[in-house]
C-alpha cells in the first residue's frame, strides 16, 4: 500500500507512543487507520474525510456480537475509546496542543479567580483548521463539576465574560482547559 508522508509520519508518532497501528484500504488506497493491540472481540479505527492528510478523523469501535445488552456493549466501546484517547490525540494533533507551553493546565485554570483578568487564544495551532480567536475577558465563574468526558469522572469548568460581551464556557479534559465541541486547547496569549 502507497502511503503519503503524513500517513506514515502517523504510524511512525503511534509506534513512538506505544500503539500498534495499520492502514487498511480497498485497491491499495489507504481508507482507514486500525489501531490494534486492545482485545480480539474489539474493532478499533479512524475513518477520514480525508485520508491522504488525515482530516476529519472520527474513531469507530465495533464490538463483535455475543448475546450480551445493548448496554454492556455501550460499556465496551466505553472502554476502547479510553484505551485509545492517546492515540486519537496524536492522529488529530490534539496531543501537540496539549504540549504546547503555553496551554492552560487544570491546575491553573482550577486557581483562577473570580473578577480575574484573562487574555488567551483558542485556534490557529498547525493542527487546528481554523484561525487563532482571542478570548480576552474576566473571569465569572470557576466550579469543579461531574464529567461526562472520556477518561475523567471531574472536570473544571471556567465562565469567562469577554470584552466584547460575548460569554464563554470553557472546561478541562487530558490535563487542559479547553473550549467548544470540538475540545480545542486554550492557551495565553
């Protein structure tokens, strides 16, 4: 099978991280990334908008029927996605954003203060698809709650009144204050 460079970089930075992973694909092309290693019964993959460059990654998990509930399969799939939430990072480049010196840690955004002045961004790293937004507000409220995230029973949650009046709610995942659906890392500015 003929990858691309990004393709094989991915294989090469999930080897590095202790995840065995293969490519799969009809006619030689290159379709879907398989992440081995976890149980026999368990299918795990990323399927791609874009393969060639690894766009619009979503993780797929199929768990081969036994006669159990509908709900201990909903658990097991649970289970694979945990197993493989690192592996994900490093196939979407949220693991990059993670690292990035200047992220907002659980622990910082944990200290922060009502009334508290903050300048961050949120956007525009090299594995981000969208433009470096500022988050420039003061703080209105910080609250550990329940999470129902992957991987973490609490998380942190951040009320932030922007300059512009414009509210955000941000909350931590992996470590990193983050902000949206689709989890981006907020960092300073």
């Amino acid at each position: 099978m003929e990858l691309t460079e990004k393709q094989q970089q991915i294989i090469e930075a999930l080897e590095r991280a202790g995840f065995a992973a293969r490519w799969w694909g009809r006619s030689g092309e290159p379709e879907r990334l398989y992440l081995n290693g976890y149980r026999k019964d368990v299918s795990v993959w990323v399927e791609f908008d874009d393969p060639s460059v690894l766009e619009g990654a979503a993780l797929k998990v199929w768990v081969k029927p036994c006669g159990q509930h509908r709900n201990w399969y909903v658990g097991q799939s649970k289970k694979a996605r945990e197993f493989f939430a690192n592996a994900y990072a490093i196939i979407t480049g949220m693991a990059d954003a993670e690292d990035h010196p200047a992220a907002i840690t659980e622990e910082a955004a944990e200290a922060l203060q009502v009334g508290q002045t903050v300048n961050w961004v949120v956007g525009g790293l090299p594995c981000d698809a969208n433009d470096e937004r500022k988050i420039n507000g003061t703080v209105r409220q910080v609250r550990r709650v329940p999470s129902a995230n992957i991987g973490q029973a609490e998380q942190v949650e951040v009320d932030v009144c922007g300059e512009d009046g414009k509210e955000w709610t941000m909350y931590t995942w992996r470590g990193v204050l983050r902000c949206g659906s689709g989890a981006e890392v907020v960092r300073q500015a």
